[in-house]
C-alpha cells in the first residue's frame, strides 16, 4: 500500500491511501473460507459449499470489510508513526472520487486530517503566577461557626410573625369569591407552609407583616409570585397549567408559626459536628474548624493557582492557528443530533478548550506528570467526602467513604473524570515546584471577588 501526506500550511492536512490487489487479496480469500466452514446451503453439507457460491454471496461484502479494516490501520499506524497531532478523526476529503470497488484496483481514499499547530511552551522559575494563600482568621472563624450553628438548629413555635427573623407560616388556604366569601368548590388546602420573606412583591409580603395565630390574611398568590407559576402551583397543590385559571384572591389561616433557631455553640454542637468527644470545649472546636478550613481553603488556592497557570500559559503561547473549517467539520460529525447553529454557538468556547488541552499536554510531559490508580481513588474519595459535606455529613467513616468512591469508579464517564482531575492536582503540584509563585495574602471574601 502506498500512503502519502500533505501538510503545506501544517494545520490542514491531506492523506491518501492507495489500496493495491495484492494488499487485502489474501485476507479476503481467508475470510471466505472461514465463511464457507459456517455456511449453511441447502443441498450441501457444511464445510462443502462450493466456493464459487460463496464468493458469489459474501465475496463483495469481505472484500469491502477488507480494505475498510486494512485502510483504517493502514491510516492510524502512519499517524503514530509519524507523529502527526491529529485533532478529531480524520474525515473524507472533497477530492475523494468514487472507486469501482467491483474490480481489482488500484482503489485511491482521501481523507482531510486536521493537524494540531505547532508551538512550545515550558513553565520555570522565571515564569512568576500568582499564588493566593487564604488568612484563616478570627473572622472567618466566626462565619465557620455561625454556619454550623445554622446547620444544626431547630424551630421553636411562636406567637407572632417577625419578618427580620425569617420565620415560616402554617395555615390553611381557602379560594374567594368575587365577594371575599369562601367560593364554593374552590381551591383549599390544609396546613399549607409559607415563607412570606420570599414573596417577591412587598405589596402582598406587607400583608403578613404583623401575622398572629389564629389570623386570616387576604392575599393574592398570583400577584405574590407574578413571574413563578410553579411557586403558585406548589402552594395551591395544583398542575402548573392550572394556575392561570386562580388569578383571585385567597384567604390564609395562620395555625403556626415557626422560628427558626440556631443551635448553642456548646458540648452537643461539638459532636454533632465531629463526633461525641472529639472536642472538649470551645477553644478546641475552633481550632477544629480553623483546620478544616485551611485544608478546604488550600485546595480553592491550588484550584485557583491552575485556574492562572492556564492564563498565563495561553498569554505566553499566544494566538494560534487552527484549521477551523476541518475542525466544524469534526464537531458537526460529532454532533449529528444538532445543526450548523449549534457548532457555530460553540466552536469558539471549543476552540478556546482545545488550545488549553494542547498546552497541558505539554506541560504534562514536560513535568513528567504521571498518576496510579490510587491517586485516581483519592479524587473520587475527596468528591465523595464533598457530596456528604453539603448535606452536613462532615464525619463520614472513612470506610463508607472509601467504598462510595469504588462505586463512582465503576462508571466509566466517572472514570474519565477523575483521571482528568488526578492529572490536574498532579500538575498542579509540579507547577508549584516548578515556577516562581507570586504568594499574595487574602480574606475569603478579596478571593471570591477575584475575576
């Protein structure tokens, strides 16, 4: 077989495969015979077909499967060969003429390969990133604390309504008539929860401002939530294309009244948040807490230290060129479910992310950045240990922990994943070896405000 490849502006590039007889001829005849062992034709016994019946069925299919398997190996084996940096797959050209696979050949296949363009990046100890190192202080000690307190409060039943303390309504709901009367037949629902500090309109939020036990209010649910239909049919219990139909006027029997409040910073607070005992008193607990969140905070900073490694190496590297028209292309046969608006929507946002990719690749190797598979289950246990953490599960076993992970790490979409994320602390940690960190002290709050 002979293969040449045409790579004049180096991004656009044009193979072609030229398939001889000789070159598949033998696997052909192989696979015919394999075929005539299992063939089953009336009349003849198996393993007896002639195999001019045989050739005259299957021979134009196992030709055709031939080439297309000695084309494809043919192709991808040059590229590795030669080290091509294809993107995507390579795609059949425009100049590609049709072939008269009936006959003997020569058969000639051109396929257009997107190459990836050429540059170098290295990152050293005279590339200066910044590195922001978050203070732990008293302050933010405070909020770590006042959010736990949050987490594991409990309501208490009150009197009257106090907006500034957030407190939640239970009463019942009643549909009017023009009149203000009950309307018959209407809409009711028993013990129906509100919180009027989410009423958007302070018309109808002013209406529950002074609310006891026992009251009835007159209020408007629609006008309450003139934007959110589906606030109203959860309030009403009704379909959510229903609601338009209920556009009056209801009355809301206050039952109950809820406030919530936070716990004690105490002996129970110190073991609901990191087990019985594990704290003895409130010095402890706060520096419990600073410590869990200089480990969560070094993390957001080595997150953040990638985040401007990324920055700085595209600035360094500069424009690129790409073979945009090749590269849609790829993206339009990727995505065959969409249509040319969604490739042009997105193609720029790709470009952007295929420009990162290379650049990593780069830095990856020159770092020589390598991962096992427990640092792979160390990301999916740090993954796992922050699902639990939003639901306030912060002292789960590390066992449970463990086995959460083996249970994510047998999807594979998961998998993949985690390996791009075990590459990205890999790398992280070598970059910080690697290049001059520009190390700047900030509050949480000048670090969220970072762009």
């Amino acid at each position: 077989m002979k293969i040449t490849f045409e790579n004049p502006d180096k991004i656009n590039g044009l193979m072609t495969l030229t398939v001889e007889q000789e070159d598949y001829k033998e696997n052909v005849e192989k696979q015919l015979k394999q075929l005539r062992k299992k063939a089953k034709v009336p009349g003849f016994r198996p393993g007896m077909v002639p195999m001019g019946m045989i050739k005259k069925q299957y021979g134009m299919a196992a030709k055709m499967d031939e080439i297309n398997k000695l084309v494809g190996e043919k192709m991808y084996g040059y590229i590795r060969e030669n080290k091509i940096q294809m993107l995507g797959e390579p795609l059949p050209s425009s100049k590609q003429e049709p072939q008269d696979l009936e006959g003997d050949g020569p058969f000639t296949f051109i396929f257009d390969v997107a190459v990836a363009p050429e540059f170098k990046v290295t990152l050293d100890s005279a590339d200066a990133v910044p590195y922001y190192k978050l203070k732990v202080d008293d302050a933010l000690i405070d909020r770590q604390v006042d959010a736990y307190a949050s987490r594991f409060g409990h309501y208490d039943k009150v009197e009257a309504y106090n907006p500034e303390e957030r407190d939640m309504l239970k009463g019942d709901i009643r549909e009017l008539d023009t009149d203000g009367n009950t309307l018959e037949g209407g809409i009711t629902v028993a013990d129906a929860s509100l919180l009027p500090q989410y009423i958007k309109v302070d018309e109808q939020k002013d209406l529950f401002k002074e609310a006891k036990l026992g009251d009835i209010i007159t209020f408007n649910p629609r006008k309450a939530y003139p934007d959110n239909d589906a606030e109203v049919s959860s309030l009403l219990k009704i379909d959510r294309d229903k609601v338009g139909e209920h556009t009056g006027d209801f009355s809301y029997q206050v039952t109950e009244i809820s406030r919530y409040v936070k716990a004690a910073v105490d002996q129970e607070l110190f073991d609901n948040v990191y087990g019985k005992d594990a704290v003895a008193d409130e010095a402890a607990f706060r520096e419990k807490v600073a410590e869990e969140l200089r480990t969560q905070l070094a993390m957001e900073s080595d997150y953040r230290f990638l985040r401007d490694v990324r920055t700085y190496a595209e600035n360094k590297v500069g424009e690129l060129t790409f073979p945009e028209e090749l590269l849609k292309r790829v993206m339009k046969e990727n995505n065959k479910d969409k249509d040319d608006d969604f490739v042009e929507k997105n193609f720029a946002g790709s470009i952007r992310e295929l420009k990162w990719h290379l650049i990593k690749e780069q830095l990856v190797e020159a770092n020589k950045v390598q991962i096992a598979d427990e640092d792979v289950k160390r990301v999916a246990i740090e993954d796992a240990r922050a699902q639990f953490a939003q639901y306030g599960m912060t002292q789960v076993p590390d066992e449970y922990l463990e086995n959460y992970a083996d249970d994510m790490l047998k999807k594979k979409e998961n998998v993949n994943a985690y390996v791009d994320r075990a590459v990205d602390v890999a790398l992280m940690s070598a970059l910080k070896n690697a290049v001059h960190l520009d190390e700047k002290e900030v509050t949480l709050d000048e670090f969220r405000a970072l762009n």
